[in-house]
C-alpha cells in the first residue's frame, strides 16, 4: 500500500505539481477499487479533528464539476490504509 500520508504532505505544501498529480491518481484508483466513484481529487487534506489512537484519517474530495463526493480514508500507524468511508 503506498504511504499516503506521506502524499499528502507533498501535496499540502506544493512541492511538485507532477508528483501531486501521480499521488492523486493512486488515491483515486484505490477509492474506485472499493467500488466508489472518484475521477478527479479536487481536495485532500487531513482530518485531525477525527483522529483517534493510532489512526490517521484524511478527507478526499472528488469534484469533476458534474459529481461530487466525500471520502475519509483511515490508515494505521505505519500509513498502510485501513478503510474507506463515503461522507455524506
């Protein structure tokens, strides 16, 4: 599993466009292959106010203008994910 976390990182602090494109792209393709939908990653951040024990969630907004849709993505202490939750 990739190290999410570690992404979203490098996509809050806007370090490589390139890099940040290919991190959403994982994060997509790991949403719709829990049989979600999610195109394009419109925001990802993390969820501090949900954060529990060992757990790191981080909130994924998919926006392609026509749809949208909310995730909550949870990963363990070592950033491998555990679960993915649709908001709303």
């Amino acid at each position: 599993m990739i190290r999410i976390l570690i992404g979203v990182v490098i996509i809050l602090s806007g370090l490589s466009s390139s890099i940040a494109d290919v991190l959403e792209r994982q994060v997509a393709r790991h949403i719709r292959s829990e049989g979600f939908w999610c195109d394009v990653i419109s925001d990802i951040r993390p969820a501090l106010h949900l954060k529990k024990n060992n757990e790191n969630p981080v909130k994924v907004t998919c926006d392609d203008g026509s749809r949208f849709a909310q995730y909550l993505l949870i990963f363990d202490q070592n950033n491998k994910l555990i679960s993915i939750q649709k908001l709303q």
